[in-house]
C-alpha cells in the first residue's frame, strides 16, 4: 500500500483517520543465488499487514500484502528495492508496488 494512505473510513468510503493502528511485518532474508560468497547484498521475501481505525480493532479490514525486495549494503548506506502486490487492497487504497529506499535500516 502507499505510504500514509491506510485509514479509516465512514460508511460512505470517505476517509476520516484514526485513534489505533496496527502494523506486523516478516521478512526472509537469503543469499542470492549461485551468489553465495557475496557479501553485502542479500534478497528478501516479506509479507507485511496493517490498519488504522477509527474507535474498535476490526480484523476484517486489515490490509495485507507480500513482496519480494533486495538489499545492497553500500559504501554510502544500506540501499533497497521492493516490489509487493496488495492481497486484499480496499476501495480507497493507494497501491505503491515499487519501492526504493535509503539509510538505515533497524
């Protein structure tokens, strides 16, 4: 999903923001292959889900999505692409499939 773009919304799908998300990420970190002594550089497979509502957890309306992403550890800072398909997108999602990214990572 895009960033800052998972919300609550009203009955109406208009989005009205939220006072408790949640959020839960898993990520398989593996060697590239036939690239094994190469250190620095690995490829990940991730599955990552998410909501944000309005007063009450409501399971049904968490978003889920799985991807797969390399990362390079680079002389300027670790430097990562990802690719990842929504699996249950809403109505007023914003889909951002492609993502690169830059600095540390925790």
């Amino acid at each position: 999903m895009g960033e800052k773009t998972l919300n609550a919304v009203t009955s109406e799908h208009e989005t009205t923001g939220g006072k408790k998300s949640l959020y839960g990420s898993a990520e398989l970190f593996f060697p590239p292959p036939g690239l094994k002594n190469v250190k620095g550089f690995r490829l990940s497979a991730f599955v990552d889900g998410g909501g944000v509502f309005k007063n009450d957890f409501i399971g049904s309306e968490l978003r889920y999505s799985a991807g797969i992403g390399a990362l390079w550890l680079s002389p300027f800072g670790p430097l990562t692409i990802s690719y990842a398909k929504p699996l249950n997108d809403g109505i007023n999602d914003s889909i951002s499939e492609l993502q690169f990214g830059m600095g540390g990572a925790f």
